[in-house]
C-alpha cells in the first residue's frame, strides 16, 4: 500500500473562484491524513493551507463536535 492519498491538484479559490494550484510537493510516501498541503490562487494570489482528509473525507484533527 504504497502512494498515500491523492489530493487535488487545483480546487477553487474560497475568494474569488478562481483556481488555486497545489504548490506543496508530496512526502516520498505519499500524502496521509493530517498533512497539510498549501495552495495558491494564480487570480488574486491567496495561500490556502488545508489538511489531507482521510479516505472517508474526514480530517483527522478538526474538532467541530
Ligand atoms: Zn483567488
């Protein structure tokens, strides 16, 4: 079980819908839950951190109970 998670390689920017490309390169193991991989927006230049979810979407520290 090799490769780790996919994550996507563009998502939408929050702010202004435009796409924001993965910049953060994978660990040699893949990406796991929890990691943090960051995103930049090539229209208005945000940084977006998000953390790799697990393979049931969940994010492994968030805490909304
Ligand atoms: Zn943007």
């Amino acid at each position: 079980m090799a490769g780790g998670i996919e994550v996507e390689q563009v998502i939408t920017c929050i702010d202004c819908g435009g796409r924001a490309h993965l910049i953060s390169y994978p660990p040699e193991d893949g990406w796991q839950p929890g990691d943090l991989v960051v995103y930049r927006c090539e229209d208005c230049l945000d940084r977006w951190d998000l953390v790799v979810p697990d393979e049931e979407g969940n994010v492994p520290d968030s805490d909304d109970s």
